[in-house]
C-alpha cells in the first residue's frame, strides 16, 4: 500500500462487505443486573463518518470497547468489513486502529520512539519503516519533533502522535473515543481537519465526542443515553425542528426520561 488510506478488500473479508465497514446487530453487555449497552443495532458505511454522543455514563466507551474486540458482548454480533469480532479477533485487529479515552503514550520516550514501539507491535517490516514515520508523523506535523519526549508534547500534540500510532499499521476502520476531550479549540480544529482528510481518502471513522459542534461534522450520528441509541440519523435531520443540535438533543433525553419515570441526567 502507499499513502494513507487502502479501501481493497482485505484477506478474509467478503466483498459484499466492503459497503459496511462496521455493522453491529442486537448487541447488549450487562454485568449482572446492570445493562452498560442494550439491543443496540447500527451500520457504519464503508468511507463515512459516525458520531457517538449522549450522556455521562450511557454505554458509549463499553460500545467502543466491544467493537475493537477488547470486551466480549453479553449478547448479539459485531462484524468488522464481515467478520465477526468474536471468531475472528485476531485477523480483526489489523483491520482496525482503537483510539481510546486514555491513549498509552509513553512519557519518557520520544515522538520517534513511540512510534516505533507501535511498529513492533504490528510487525511493520523493516523496509517499510523509514516510509511510515514520514507518512503518518508528517500526516500530524510532528516530523519536526522526533526527539521531543511524549511527556514534553501538548495536549494537542499527544493526541496527534496518538493517532499516528494507531494509523501505523494502516487499519480500514478507525475508532475514537473522545479524542480532543479537554483540547483547546485551534488543536480540535486540526485533529478534525485529519479526521476529514482520511474520509476523503477512503478511512471508516467510528467517534464518541462530548463536542456537539464535532458532531454536526459527521455524516450521522447516533444518539446514546442509559445504554441505548435513541436516535441515528444525520445532525441535519436531528435537529430539523430545534434551531441548535444540541437541543434537539437535550429535548429528545428529556422526552426519554420522562417516558421512563427519571428525573434530569447528566451531559
């Protein structure tokens, strides 16, 4: 592969996949008694965005965690480009790159070397390395800071070289939860602008956001609260009849609570 992005179809996948990246069908987790994700069923076509919002709590990253094979659903079935999480977790993990809330950075190594930890990680070859580092740390405009250690980055720059990390090995779904959560607004703008650029370029990009202005750049967005989706459609649609997303938003969990007998939430 060259470039950024590869759309073929990968070993092991049907091409009837190719047109849904991720689909997830009546998929629930629940720890005893307690639901953290219920029936929940959703696609993510194939060269699209996804947006994951909703309250504090609502089964958002237990979602996330479940489709990058890191925890096992109580019930139901997740396919990445065809193939089932569960029977197929290791040939999955290369299709995908997982991003989460607390991204494992090591302080104490630089830019350079944490890169390169990834890159053993997958197995890169070494031929390929050197065309990598360039790729994807020029991708995020940290070539200039090879030896700068992750522990001296920004909090922009560490989620940057997060998502060159997770980028290496070259996955066809990428998935995020809350990624620019407590970075200032010049850095989310530009982690959005590389977000939109892998779109274009072909990338599958499934994120939890906490920023409804991030949300209104998704081709559509589902809407979770209490462990399940209340809403998939496009922010357009969403907030059709409110003059803000945020809300439509905030109406629609309202309408959900009173219909449940609870009293407000927590955003």
């Amino acid at each position: 592969m060259h470039g950024l992005i590869d759309t073929s179809n990968k070993e092991g996948t049907s091409p009837h996949s190719r047109d849904i990246a991720v689909q997830v069908e009546g998929v629930s987790k629940h720890y005893g008694q307690i639901f953290a994700v219920s029936e929940t069923s959703f696609q993510v076509p194939t060269g699209t965005i996804k947006g994951l919002v909703g309250s504090d709590g609502a089964g958002k990253t237990t979602l996330l965690r479940m489709i990058a094979t890191m925890i096992t659903p109580s019930k139901g079935s997740i396919k990445i480009q065809g193939l089932d999480v569960a029977k197929h977790r290791a040939k999955v993990k290369h299709l995908i790159g997982y991003m989460p809330q607390r991204f494992g950075l090591y302080p104490d190594l630089t830019v350079m070397e944490n890169l390169r930890f990834f890159m053993d990680i997958y197995g890169i070859s070494r031929s390929q390395r050197q065309e990598r580092v360039e790729t994807y740390l020029g991708f995020t405009n940290l070539l200039p800071f090879l030896d700068r250690r992750a522990a001296d980055l920004s909090g922009g720059m560490k989620q940057k070289l997060g998502l060159a990390c997770v980028l290496v090995h070259e996955p066809s779904v990428l998935i995020l939860d809350e990624p620019t959560n407590g970075v200032d607004p010049v850095s989310r703008q530009e982690f959005w602008d590389m977000l939109l650029e892998m779109k274009r370029r072909g990338m599958t990009i499934l994120i939890a956001t906490a920023y409804l202005d991030e949300g209104e750049k998704c081709d559509s967005i589902l809407l979770m609260h209490r462990s399940k989706i209340l809403a998939e459609a496009t922010p357009k649609e969403i907030r059709s009849r409110y003059s803000t997303l945020e809300e439509a938003m905030l109406k629609r969990i309202e309408e959900a609570d009173e219909a449940l007998g609870h009293d407000g939430f927590k955003w």
